[in-house]
C-alpha cells in the first residue's frame, strides 16, 4: 500500500519551475559561452602556438573535458542529493558554476604563462562540469516532486526552457564580442561575458535559498528514511532504466554538434559565414526552442511521454542532416530555415520531454542518482562529440555529410531505449519507478 504523496503548497510548484529555469539559464549561459570561445576564441587565445586545425581540435576537446568530469560530479551529487535533499544540491550546483565561470574570464593566456594557461582552462572547465553533474538532476527532480501529477510534464519542461533561455542569452552576449575588432576581442572581449555570469548566480541564489523541500523527498524521508547507499539501491532495482537514461541522453549530441561543431564549420574558410550572423541563428532558433518546449511538453501530460519523446530523437537524425547540408551550400537564409526547424522544433520535442520521461522511471528515494549518473554518462559522449566530428570531418573539417551521419547514428539508441521505456505520464507521483503496481490508499474520511 502507497500513501498519496501530499499537494505542495500553493505557488511552490511555480517558484521550483522558476528556480530550477533561473539556475540552468546561468549553468547553460556558462556551458555555451565556453562553447562559443571554445569554437572561436580560445584556439588562438590558449593554444595560439599549435597550428590552425590542431589548435581548434584541442579547444574543442576542452569542452569535452567538462563533460568527462560529468559522471564524476553525479555519483557524489546524486548520492548527497538522495541523502540531503534536493534543494542543497541545487543551490551548492549554482554558486560552483558562477564561481568557475567567473575564473575562466581571468585565466592568463598562454602568451602570457605559456603551457599553464591551458592547464587553468581544463581546471575550470572540470569543475564547471561538476556542477553541471548535479544541476540538471536536482532542478529535475524537485521541479517534478512538486508538480501537480497531470501536470509533471509542463513543469519539469522549465528546466529545460532556462537551459535554452541560457544559450540564447550567450549567444545574444556573444553577437556583440565577436564583432569587435580581432585585438580588443582576442585581449579583453572574450571575458567580459565569463564576467557576466556572477550577476545571474546573485540571482538565482536568492531565489533557490527560500525555495521549500519537495513534499515526496520529506514523506520518504519521514516514513522509510533516507537510503545510506543510493547507488546501490539504484543499481539493484533500477539498472535497466539508467542503461535507458544513458541511450537516451545521447540525444544530446545534436545540442553539441549544432552549437559547436557547426559554427566552427560554418565560418571555417571552406564555408566562410561570418561570427555574428551564424551567432544570430543560434539565437533565434533557441528562441523557438522557449516556446516549442513547453508546448512540447503540454503535449506529453496528455498522450504520453513515449511519442513526443520519438518524435525529437527519430526526427532530430533527419533534420540535422539537413541543417549541415544548408551550411555547405554556403546559403545563410536556407540555413537560418533549417537551424531553426532542426533545432528550435524537432530538437525540442525531445529536449522538451526527458526530464519527466527519465525522472519518472524512479522511485523518489533514488531520483536525483538516476537521473543524474545516467544522463552525465550520456551527456559524455555527447560532449565529446564536437571532439569525434573534428576528426570526422576529415583534415579540411568539410566533410559534413560524414558528421551527419555521425549525428543521426547517436540518435538511434535514444529511439531504442524510448520504444523500450514504460509510459507513465499517468501514473500517480507517489508510485513512480515501482516494479509491481500498488494500490493507493486514500485518506480515511472522518465522520461524525
């Protein structure tokens, strides 16, 4: 027998959706700034010494780094975060990033300091992905212990949006940098958007600091305790769901590909679209992205999570393909179409529905582990994605069809663990991520 879990008070199942978007727009403003210097920037600034083409591989290996320290990050983040809650890791995961970001806008450059420049880099960039190993977990899960049950999938959504709303804030950031003249961007530019993200970390530490504990976490904690070992309950009872979670959030790879891999390409000399206006379709195709997610998402609470999911991952392996075909004809309104269509609507059905698909494959004792080890180790390889495309794309980095491929074959596990998954848009809150179906009590109604 399952107690209903309690209602949250009134207003905090939208201060968690506000919390959580406020915290992953400064963690994904961040991570894609990073992105951008890393495609851009840092080749000259930190590894100016290497050739043109080694020099951009191993800036883009850097942004791999973070996501390599990712998995790391989840066993100690999940682990505290089942133990203490959710909202310590929240905020713990917010002042991390804005501190390691702020540092990334100091580092010397290798003319500088010579090898101990990208030395730094790598250091800062491992504890940003740290951070990140728990942000997207707890934001998840609180966001989804709170949500109203008909509901989880509209609210959990708000996680992703701020992810999204942080890209086109450092895209939009970035537009104006990256038109100053070479030697003020190469000197100064490029930190002053790394120096930016303290204002957001102010902010969203505010309002994380008086969110309340999510009512599930306090009545399991209350009735059964805490587990001492989640990873262990984890691994036991729910092994096929975070092999589900790890396919599945490979699908994060057309997120890395189109953000970094393609804008290296497209204003590489093969191609040569400019910063600014290849810039300009990141930011407006994350523009659809806040809208299409939500609506996404509404669309998953009422005929499930299994076929919005499918519709992401399946049509994300079509739609890039065509997105870096678009790029090599050298026709920027075409591109603009298809980044938009790509990634600011298909990609959204997909990025739009895991963090209710992949949180309700667990019990609330376990939770924030799942979904945080699965999606870091997932979200690994995606990140070393750009890295593989480097290499794929051959010793020009033209050959996008060869990275294409790449792309759509990285889709086809999340499509596999998607069809293999149980839906449970409707399944009660309280009885997620239980192996037999149980009978819910309800409360006993007092009579005269």
């Amino acid at each position: 027998m399952s107690v209903p879990v309690p209602q949250a008070p009134p207003g905090q199942p939208k201060k968690a959706a506000t919390a959580a978007w406020i915290g992953s727009a400064l963690e994904y403003y961040d991570f894609f700034i990073y992105g951008s210097a890393a495609a851009l920037i840092f080749p000259e600034v930190f590894f100016d010494e290497s050739d043109p083409a080694t020099a951009t591989l191993l800036s883009l290996a850097t942004f791999g780094v973070a996501y390599a320290a990712r998995p790391v990050g989840a066993l100690f983040l999940g682990h505290f975060g089942d133990r203490l809650g959710r909202k310590k890791i929240m905020v713990f995961t917010l002042i991390l990033m804005g501190v390691s970001t702020f540092l990334i806008g100091c580092l010397p450059t290798r003319d500088q300091v010579g090898t101990l420049a990208p030395v730094l880099l790598v250091l800062c960039r491992v504890l940003q992905g740290i951070s990140a190993a728990g942000e997207q977990a707890s934001a998840n899960s609180m966001t989804l212990e709170h949500a109203p049950p008909h509901r989880r999938g509209f609210f959990t959504s708000f996680t992703l949006s701020g992810t999204q709303g942080g890209q086109l804030l450092a895209t939009l950031v970035f537009i104006p940098i990256a038109a100053l003249p070479e030697e003020q961007l190469l000197s100064w530019g490029w930190r002053v958007p790394f120096w930016m993200s303290i204002a957001v970390a102010v902010v969203g530490y505010v309002i994380r600091r008086k969110l309340e504990e999510t009512p599930a976490f306090e009545q399991q904690a209350a009735a059964e305790g805490v587990v001492k070992l989640p990873l262990a309950v984890l691994m036991r009872e729910h092994w096929a769901d975070v092999l589900r979670v790890i396919a599945g959030a490979l699908v994060a790879s057309v997120s890395t590909i189109f953000t970094v891999w393609a804008l290296s390409y497209a204003t590489s000399d093969s191609v040569g679209m400019s910063r600014s206006s290849m810039l300009w379709v990141g930011a407006l195709a994350n523009l659809v992205a806040l809208a299409a997610i939500p609506l996404w998402a509404t669309l998953s609470d009422r005929i499930g999570r299994r076929p919005v999911y499918l519709i992401g991952a399946a049509g994300s392996a079509v739609t890039m393909f065509l997105y870096l075909w678009a790029i090599s004809t050298g026709s920027y309104p075409l591109t603009m179409l298809l980044g938009i269509v790509a990634f600011g609507v298909v990609y959204s059905a997909a990025n739009g529905v895991w963090p209710s698909f992949y949180g309700e494959m667990f019990s609330t004792r376990v939770r924030l582990s799942g979904m945080a080890i699965g999606t870091q180790i997932g979200f690994a390889v995606a990140g070393f994605a750009v890295t593989f495309a480097a290499r794929i794309a051959g010793p020009d980095g033209d050959d996008w069809s060869a990275v294409a491929l790449f792309t759509a074959a990285l889709c086809v596990p999340p499509v596999v663990a998607a069809l293999s998954a149980r839906e449970t848009a409707k399944v009660p809150t309280e009885l997620l991520g239980e192996r037999e179906p149980r009978k819910v009590t309800q409360p006993e109604k007092v009579t005269a």
